[in-house]
C-alpha cells in the first residue's frame, strides 16, 4: 500500500500540481513496462493497475483524511516520504512558528520588564522611607551595596551598547563596511530572487536532493547570510517590536526558515519565496549610497520605479501560488498551470483595468486576492504610472555631458541667454572675416531654449552646443568641462531693472568658476562701473592671465564722451570692433562710402623683420601707402625688468619710437588676410611690387629668421662667456658679425637678400640697450615706466623727450591732477556751489560747452555720470581746452550721483528738466558743441517700444527749437569741433585750423545732439526725414551713421573681439575713458573718488599721451588738399609734419551731390582709401600728440581762478601747436628749463 498506493492515489485524484506529477511517473513506467508485451497485454495491464490503484485508494480514504491522500511526484534518485505526501503545511508553520513565536517571547520580555519595573519602582519608595527613619549613618551603610550592583549594571549596559554601536555601525552604510555590507544583502536578496524565478518552472512542491540541487544549495547558502544579517538588525534595534514588524524582518520570516525545512525534509516548496521581491524597495537608497542617484527627480524616479515593479512581482507571485495549488478546501483540486510570467501578465491587464479575459483567476483564494489587489493597484497604476511617465518625459533634454573633440578648443558662455543675446553673439563670434574659428561653443542655463533659440542652435549645430544646468552647480561646471575650457564668458542682461542685482549675479558666476578652476580665463560682461571693484576681491581674479571685465556703463559712456570731442567717433570705434560683411553700392549716395568703411575691423598682427629700426610714423605710412593696411598702434616691448609688464600698448607713440623684432601691430583693414602682410613683407622681395595682393610669403623670410635666432643665440653665449648679462655685454658685436658673415658664405644669398639682411641686424643690434649710450637712448626716445602707469600702455617720459618743457608746469603746492596723473582734478565741491539757477546760467552766457540732459529720478538706477565726465577731464588736455560741463536734469538725482563727480572742475548743475525750453534756453544749447540726451528710466518700462520715449522726445524737442540771430558775437568765439592746438592769430604756427561753427544757428536740426537708446528699433523715430526701414540694422540707419544716436547692444561684439585678442579691448578703453588704468580702478575701488596728487615728474609723464581729435580742411596748411585732393596725401602729410596719424573722415551728408544742400548732417567713414577725393567741408578724425607748450602761456589764467568763467570759455575755443621750427629754438638743458621754471615762479 505504500508506494503503490501512494502512486495510485496520485493517478486517480488527478489533482494538485503533484498529484499531476505522479500520475505522469506511473504512465511512464508502464509505458516502459509495456515495451517487451504486446499492445493487447499492455492494455490489460494498465486497466487492471488502474482498477487496483482505485480499490486502494477507497480503501485507504476511510483511515486518513483527504488532504493526505494528495501526493507528490516520486523518482528513483529522489528519497521522499514513503507516502508521498504534501509537505506545504510544514514550510509555512516554520514560518508562522517563527514570527508569532518571537513576537510572543518580544511582548512577554516587555511586560515581565514592566512589571520588574514597577516592583522595583516601590521597593525603591520602602527603602527611602526606612532611610529617613534609621538616620544618615544607618542609610550610609545600606548604601554600599546598592552602589556596588550599580556598578555591575553599568559595566552590563556598557557592553551591551557597545555592541548595540557596533552592529548599527555595521548596517548603517556610514562605513565603508557597512556600505559594502548593505550592497551585499541588496544584490543577494535579488539573486535569491532570480533563484525563485528560475524554481518557478518546476512544480510548487517536489522532492530534492539537498547535495544534488545546485540551487537549492545557493539559495541555502544566501538564507544563512541573510540570518546572519538578521541577528545585526535585530541587536542594532532600539525598539525590538516595531522591527519584529518591519517589511525586510518579515520578508526574512518566510524565506529563510523554510529553506531550512527544505533540507531536513529533502524537499521543496515554492511557498512565500516571492517575498524577495520586496527588497526592490531599497533600490533607490543602495543608489544613493554608491553616490549613484544626486537629483531630487532621480531619487524620485527611482523610489516610484522600485515601489511599483516590487508590488506587481509579489503580487504576481502569489497568484501563481495559489492558481497552480488550489484551494485548500477543495482537496486543491481546482488549481490550474500557469507559469509565473503569465500571473505577471495577468496582474498587468488587471492593474490597467483592460482585462482581456485570455487569462483569469479560477481559485477563490486567486479570485479573493484579485478584488483587494485592484483596488490598490489601479491606484497605485493610475498614480504612479503618470508620475513616473512624467518625470521620465520632464527629464533634461539638454542634461548630458560634453564630449571634448581632440584638437579643438570649446568656450562656455553663460549668464543671460536669450535669443538676442545668443543670436548677437554668434553672429560677431562666428563671422567669415575671423580666420578659420576653430572653437566649440558651449552654451550653459539652467532654462530650456525656447522654440525660436532651439532653431538658432540647431542652426549651428556643428559649432554649438547646449546644456541646461547652472554655473553656480559644480556637477554642472564638470558636465560642461569647465576645466578644460579654453575661456568662459558671461553674458548680462543690459536691460535689466536693476543693474546691481544683475551684476551680482554675474560676479557669483565669476566666484563659482573660480572656485571650481582657478586657472580658467574668464571675460564677464558688468552693467555698473563701480561693481568692477568687486572683481578685485577674487584672489583667483587676475588680468594678467586673459581675465578681463567690459564694463557696458563705462565703455558706453566713453563713446558718448569722445563723441563730444569729436563727432561721429563713437560710430567709428563701434564699427572697428564689430564684424561687419561688406555691402557693395554701385550708386554714388553716402551709403556706398559709408558702408564700405563699416567693413573694416581692427585686427593684430606681428610686423616683419623689415620694419625693425624703423620709427613708428615710417612704418605706419609704408603700411598705408604699400601694404594698404592702417596701424594705429603697437605693443612695445619694454626693457625695464622692473616693470610690472614687460609688454605695453602704444598708441601713436611718435617718430622717436623704433620698431622691435617680434613687435605686435594693431591695424584697421576689411579682412584678417590683409594684415598678413605686415608679417610677410620683405624689403628684398617686395620693394617694387605695386598690387598689396601679391605679398606674400617670401622664399628668403624663412632663412632670414634662422640667422636672427642663430644670432640671439650666439649673443648669449657670447654674453655667458664673458660673465655679464646681454644688456651689459658690449663684446658681442665683433664676435656675431663674423659668426654671421661665416653663415652668409654658408648659404649665399642675393646680393639684395644680403644687404637687406645687414640692415636688419644692424637695426635690430642697435635697438639693444646695452649698446646705446645715454645721449643716443635719449635721441631715440628712451623709455621709462611711471609708478602709477597702467601695465598694459605705456607712457612717454616727456623729461627724456628733447624740448620738453614738461617739468616747467609743477608745482608742489598745488594739486591740479588726481594721484595718478591721468585727469584732472580739483578740491571736492558741494553740489550747492555748482547749481545754477536759469538766470545765473543765461547771465554766464555759456559757450562751446556740453550739454547733458538727464532724464532719472530718486528711485532710478545710477548710470555712473562718472564715466562721462573722466574722458572729458583727461590731463592730456589743457585747462583752458577743457569745455564746460552743465548737466540739466532732476536734482534729486544728481545728489545720488554728485559724490562721484565732485571731484571734477568745470561742472554745473541746473535743476530741471530736459524737455522745458526754458531750461534749454538758460544754458545757451545752441552754443553748445554736443548735448547729449541720456535716461536712467529706460529699463523699468515693459514695453520695449516705450523705453527710449523720453529720450526721443527730448531729441525732438530741442531739434524742433527756433533761436535768433542775435548773439552772433557770442558765436564767433564757438569754434564747435575745433581740434585742440589751433590758434587763428598765428596760422603760420597752426598745422590746420578749426571748422567754424555756422554763421548763426537758428533752428536746433543743427545742434550737435546724440542719443542714448535701448531698443534699437526706436532709431527710426529720431529722424522724420529719413528713409530707413523699422526692421534696418543699427549700424545701417541714418542717426547711427552719423554719430547722433548710439545703443549699448554694439557694445556686444566686444565679448568676441575680447576673445580672440585681448589688447583690443585694452585698446578700446584707452581710447575711450581717456585713461584709465588698473590701477585706477583700484584706487576707486578703495575709495569711490579720485585722489588729488601733487605734480611730480613721473605723474606729469602720464599727460604724454595722444588723443582723438577732429581736423578741418576749410583753412592752414591743408587747405590745399582739401580741394580735391587725394587722402592720401593728407594722411603722409600730417604723419610727417605733425605726427597726427590720420584714420576716417566726418563728411557732409550730401557732399556728393552737385547742387548744393542746406542739411548739416554728416557721416562717418572709416579709413578711407589713399586715392580717396577730398572736399573742402570734409572733418578728420586723427590721433593728435600731445603738446607740452600749448598751456604755458594760460597756466596761471586756468588754475588760478576757477571762477572766471569768461575767460575759461573765451579761451576754451583758441589753441595753440607749436610747428618744427619753434620747436627747436625751446630750450634743450636742464639747466635752462630749471632757469625758465625760476622766472615762472617769481613771475
């Protein structure tokens, strides 16, 4: 009856995953069986085994339940029960034992610890009481040995919680061990997972040999790690009940004891298994403990992701046990075969609600779980499923990492990105005038682009790149490759409502770039000029390595200011440094010669060899009148070690500067390719070649430059032979010109290639300080560097010029410049002493002065007035040339401003308001040589299209004012852009004279006016008779062209210009602030005002420096050329005589035209051709010197009486240069310039 019965009864019930087992056994052995009889008796056989398993399982029902006469499959190999029954109650009860078992020994240990509590609790009150009643020595005795057994407590509760610490420590993830000890379980558990995946396949319970079943043996191998695992978690515990309760203490209760069972019972029972799959839940913290998951939305993602696939699994996995099992109480004879991956795909249509019916429950058990579960799981499907979708679709479009390309550079740009803004700057960066640009942009904000920017990026795709994240993130900075960068430049927002929140943000940029790459060259865009200040505070901070600052308020500012000394420049310089195509006209209108000046850039380049012993005025006119190119500009090697940079900028430095080898030009052509001349010329090769374009790379150049380095070697071997240095060495010139005629004869050259050789050397040898004696240093114009001079420009020492009678003006006791030198200054003022009131102004009948009208108010932001005034106030000018500032606006405004400007002489104030007349009237602003209109106000209108409104109505209102004719005596001494350093009474004196202002100006259409706006498309508004298109460019519309109008958004292309050479934004603000220097910057910074400093010689040197100015052609020595002459001859001309160094013209509008015109506009053009025709009223713009003598004869009428108005501006109009011939009769010694500063002094 055993085993037959036992198989029998598993054939006939038919039920139950084994009973299907072991009926399938049997019709396999009989099927063996029947292989030696016939068909016929295998066929008896079997329905007599059947017959007989049938008899005996009656038979055996009546002595034993029904649920016991279930079986299991039998095997051979396998040992199992002798009954081959069902075990499944034995696994479970292992468990059920387990838990309800430690929970009942957990509840019993607290109330026995309870109870203890309490009794001692009143135990503790008797013996108090019985201390009071025996007395304190009584009580001192009972007290020992209550001391001793607290003693002994504590050393027990010391150890206990030592090792209470050390397992927290071990499971807690806060050492490495314990991390490594964490990942482990995690891993193990999901292997033991994949275990139970792998189980599923076979029956829910059979019988397996421990030493045979590979997996069974892993799986115990996992279980007794995770028991071990257990008991850490249990003594690290605080609260030993809520943990009995947990969800991985009770994932523990029904996997691991069963496990156990299995091996003593030699069998297996799927069972509670499924429960692994709950330590998914823990996903997201093993991530973050690996430094994996940083981000909220990951985390986020993670835990969604984890929660939900962990509850559909053991769902999924008990479905599949009581499907395949059935139900208890129907001697599981209702179960069906389905496979786990099916139950997964059943929970699925179930969880989304669309059932299709093809699989089903058919337990009630099944059927039971199946209500529960889709209430909870259609709403955890219908919450997290969107959640999860939505974080995975909100994700970064631009959240990856850039991948550096091998032999390509990449910038990051970054702070205010915007379609103007990124559109402006990749049309200047990317322009096809640069060279090859072969730079990656990378575009860094923590905002998505919209539609139009996204475009714009794809656009460029093969050059642009961008990436959401912020610069402050250094996960972002990393993503971006910060640290391999070959710049970063920061963008702001010019039309921001407040300039100072907007420039510290970008300074946070600056302090989060540096703090993540010290060494990263970083070129920021600042709104405010007294937020650059800040910059310095940043030790990582350094110009000298690249890290430069455009400051938009002060740059904008200088334009304007160099506007009023000479109109239209402001056009011109914005022209230089922005990459303008070349747009041809056939027709002869302004457009056609204005455009093709637009076309020009500034651009650097090293000069040949061939130009090395030349002075500067001879090698700029061999560039203009050969190479076609315009040099304005070098960057002059000092010799002076102890200077702070060996490498300064000249500009126009004069005919007693000679060239350098290596020596860096700064030129004005169309492309970068033209300047390539410069560095390819060869006297040899190209001395008779008419057509620039056929310089090019010479044969001989290369040889040239081999014997030049083989002669800087031998001179400092010659040099280490004798002991000194190369400046001291004087032996080293018999000694190299053997060494070098040996070369010639070594490779023999032309007979032109030689000689021209000779002179280079002999160029280059004498340039050397160590050869030149005092007197010749002094010949060829030494060098020598001013304390307080800027490290990028050089000043001329005038004390070492020859006829300098610089030294002549100092005075010890009088403080007419700041302490470096480079503006003048007075005594601070109060603003009480410079306002005027409109009778006051109309009585002091002002003249040839500027006009500011203001527009702000006490709540507007500051605009920096200072940046205005300090070019108007620079020391190469004069006293007596310096024009009257009057500023016309609110006064509650200029207070705020006044503390930067108090500083400064020849500044009014008349409160008011630019658009009354009558204010107007009071300050003469039609004598005036430029008024210009500014507006603090401008960004705090939504509307772009009304933020220049009061500015455009201003322009419109003076132009539509009407004057008399009835102080054209007055007129007469306003000689409107007349050039510093003219004197009528002596033209003969005179290089050329000043453009008379009209006879009389009766309307104000004539009144020099420029414009600050913010919107570039308000252009059209400033002239009603023009013709320009809304949707024109800037720099294409009339008001821009002729210099009255002028908008920040120019300024952009500095960013790009900046870039790719850093001396020309040096240049630039030069040119424009009148000089200010870093150490400037750094004085205000300290400060917030300019110093008074005495006149010594070396802050008396920083006045030598040159200056823009505007000459008239109308009269003096070129008046000549001015009837149809060629400009060329004009620019060789006034280089050779005056050193002024020509470079555009400022013509009337309708000069072209045969009939004459009534319209006073002009327009710019930008270095001209050299066979370009002049006409009469034509005005040149030029870099004049400075001239030492022009303020001898009026020092004591400018500094001694401030208060002379009349004859400041009697005097500002008349001018006086000195020509050759005076110059050389000054006195040349020290000892008579000392004599003449005597009589001066007694005088």
């Amino acid at each position: 009856m055993a085993n037959g019965g036992g198989g029998g009864g598993g054939s006939s019930s038919g039920g139950g995953g084994g009973g299907g087992g072991g009926g399938s056994s049997l019709r396999m052995s009989s099927n063996i069986h029947a292989n030696h009889l016939s068909l016929d008796a295998s066929s008896s056989s079997s329905s007599s085994s059947s017959s007989s398993s049938s008899s005996s399982s009656s038979s055996s029902s009546v002595h034993e339940p029904k649920m016991d006469a279930l079986i299991i499959p039998v095997t051979m190999e396998v040992p199992c029960d002798s009954r081959g029954q069902r075990m499944w109650w034995a696994f479970l009860a292992s468990s059920m034992v387990t838990f309800f078992g430690g929970l009942f020994i957990i509840l019993l240990w607290r109330t026995l610890k309870y109870l203890w509590t309490v009794c001692c609790h009143c135990g503790g009150k008797t013996k108090e009481a019985q201390k009071i009643n025996n007395g304190a020595s009584q009580a001192d005795g009972t007290l020992k040995p209550v001391d001793e057994k607290e003693e002994v407590v504590a050393a027990e509760v010391g150890w206990m919680t030592s090792v209470k610490d050390w397992a927290g420590v071990m499971i807690s993830a806060q050492t490495l061990t314990g991390r490594v000890l964490v990942v482990l379980v995690f891993a193990l558990s999901i292997g033991a997972l994949v275990i139970y995946f792998i189980d599923s396949s076979n029956p829910i319970e059979s019988c397996q040999n421990f030493y045979k079943d590979f997996t069974l043996q892993i799986d115990m191998a996992f279980n007794v790690f995770f028991l071990l695992y257990f008991g850490l978690r249990f003594i690290a515990a605080n609260d030993k009940l809520w943990f009995w309760l947990e969800v991985n203490s009770v994932v523990d209760f029904f996997t691991v004891p069963p496990v156990f069972v299995s091996v003593y019972l030699n069998r297996s029972w799927l069972g509670l298994r499924f429960l692994r799959a709950l330590r998914l839940i823990q996903f997201s913290e093993i991530l973050q403990f690996l430094n994996i998951l940083k981000t909220s939305n990951s985390i986020k993602l993670v835990n969604l992701l984890s929660i939900f696939i962990s509850t559909w699994l053991t769902a999924a996995g008990f479905i599949h046990l009581v499907e395949n099992s059935g139900d208890p109480w129907e001697n599981f004879q209702n179960n069906q075969a389905l496979t786990y991956w099916e139950c997964v795909y059943l929970l699925m249509v179930t969880m989304s609600t669309v059932g299709y019916g093809d699989v089903y429950a058919k337990t009630t058990l099944g059927r039971l779980f199946m209500v529960f579960f889709i209430l909870g799981g259609l709403a955890m499907f219908a919450s997290y499923v969107p959640e999860i979708i939505e974080l995975i679709g909100n994700r970064k479009k631009y959240g990856g990492s850039y991948s550096a390309v091998s032999g390509r550079k990449h910038i990051v740009v970054c702070g205010h990105i915007t379609l103007e803004s990124v559109s402006n700057f990749l049309k200047d960066f990317l322009h096809k005038d640069r060279d090859d640009v072969n730079v990656e942009i990378v575009f860094l904000h923590n905002i998505s682009p919209n539609l139009e920017l996204e475009a714009l990026f794809k656009r460029h795709f093969t050059q642009v790149e961008f990436y959401q994240g912020s610069v402050l993130n250094p996960h972002d900075l990393a993503r971006v490759k910060i640290e391999s960068a070959d710049a970063c430049l920061i963008l702001a927002n010019k039309y921001c409502a407040d300039p100072d929140a907007e420039d510290a943000s970008n300074i946070m940029r600056v302090i989060s770039i540096k703090n993540y790459h010290p060494k990263i060259r970083i070129i920021t865009q600042m709104l405010q000029y007294h937020n650059k200040a800040h910059l310095l505070n940043i030790p990582s901070w350094n110009w000298k390595e690249g890290d430069d600052a455009i400051c938009l308020a002060e740059l904008k500012l200088g334009f304007i200011a160099q506007s009023c000394l000479a109109q239209g420049l402001s056009t011109m310089l914005a022209n230089l440094f922005s990459m303008r195509s070349f747009i041809k006209i056939e027709e002869d209108t302004w457009q056609k010669y204005y455009l093709e000046g637009v076309s020009n850039e500034m651009y650097t380049e090293y000069l040949s060899s061939a130009f090395v012993g030349l002075s500067f005025p001879t090698v700029c006119e061999l560039c203009f009148v050969k190479l076609k190119l315009l040099m304005i500009a070098i960057e002059y090697k000092s010799a002076n070690r102890e200077s702070r940079s060996r490498k300064r900028i000249l500009i126009n430095p004069g005919n007693h500067l000679k060239i350098q080898e290596g020596t860096l030009g700064f030129f004005i052509a169309s492309d970068a390719k033209e300047v390539k001349r410069a560095f390819f010329y060869c006297k040899a090769c190209h001395d008779d070649i008419t057509d620039p374009k056929r310089i090019k790379k010479c044969g001989c150049k290369r040889l040239i430059y081999s014997k030049m380095s083989i002669y800087k070697r031998m001179r400092r071997a010659c040099c280490s032979d004798c002991g000194r240095s190369e400046r001291d060495c004087s032996c080293m010139s018999g000694r190299v010109r053997g060494n070098v005629d040996t070369l010639g004869r070594a490779f023999p050259l032309s007979p032109v290639s030689v000689n021209d050789c000779a002179t280079s050397f002999r160029a280059f040898e004498d340039e050397q300080p160590s050869t030149l004696s005092p007197k010749k240093k002094q010949r060829n114009g030494g060098m020598r560097n001013s304390p307080s001079s800027s490290p990028k420009l050089m000043r001329h020492d005038p004390l070492l010029i020859p006829g300098n009678d610089q030294i002549d003006n100092m005075d010890s006791n009088v403080k007419k410049y700041d302490s470096t030198g480079m503006f003048h200054w007075c005594a601070p003022k109060e603003i009480e002493k410079v306002i005027l009131t409109r009778s006051e102004a109309a009585m002091t009948v002002l003249s040839g002065h500027v006009v500011v009208c203001i527009f702000g108010d006490v709540s507007s932001a500051l605009i920096g007035l200072r940046n205005l005034v300090m070019p108007l106030r620079a020391s190469n000018f004069h006293y007596h040339e310096l024009k009257h500032i009057v500023f016309v606006g609110s006064i509650e405004y200029l207070k705020r401003e006044w503390e930067t400007l108090h500083n400064f002489p020849k500044v009014s104030i008349l409160p008011g308001t630019p658009l009354s007349r009558a204010d107007l009237r009071a300050v003469n602003i039609n004598l005036c040589d430029m008024c210009v209109i500014l507006s603090a106000n401008q960004n705090n209108i939504d509307d772009t299209s009304l933020q220049d409104k009061e500015c455009i109505l201003a322009s419109l209102n003076i132009k539509s004012m009407q004057f008399d004719d009835s102080i054209g005596v007055l007129q007469a001494n306003s000689q409107g852009f007349t050039p510093p350093g003219m004197d009528r009474s002596s033209p003969d004196n005179s290089p050329v004279h000043g453009m008379l202002r009209q006879p009389s100006i009766t309307t104000g259409v004539n009144i020099p006016i420029i414009t600050e706006l913010v919107n570039d498309t308000n252009v059209q508004f400033l002239d009603q008779d023009d013709d320009d298109d809304p949707d024109t460019e800037l720099y294409l519309t009339q008001p821009f062209a002729c210099g009255t109008a002028f908008a920040v958004s120019v300024l952009d292309s500095l960013m790009s210009a900046t870039y790719f050479n850093d001396n020309i934004l040096t240049l630039i603000r030069t040119l424009v602030t009148g000089g200010a220097t870093p150490e400037l910057e750094a004085l205000i910074a300290e400060e917030n005002a300019l110093r008074g400093g005495y006149s010594t010689p070396q802050t008396l040197a920083n006045r030598d420096r040159c200056r823009v100015a505007q000459l008239a052609l109308l009269d003096g020595p070129f008046a000549d050329l001015g009837d149809g002459g060629c400009y060329g001859d004009l620019f060789c001309k006034a280089l050779k005589t005056y050193n002024m160094l020509c470079f555009g013209i400022y013509r009337l509008r309708d000069a072209h035209l045969s009939t004459p015109s009534q319209c006073t506009k002009r327009y710019v053009i930008t270095n001209p051709p050299y066979e370009f025709e002049l006409v009469p009223t034509d005005l040149i713009f030029c870099l004049m010197q400075f001239d030492h003598n022009a303020g001898q004869s009026r020092a004591s009428l400018s500094h001694s009486s401030h208060s002379s108005q009349s004859s400041s501006k009697k005097s500002s109009s008349v001018h006086s240069i000195p020509s050759t011939a005076n110059r050389q009769n000054r006195p040349k010694s020290r000892e008579s310039r000392d004599k003449q500063k005597k009589e001066m002094v007694y005088r």
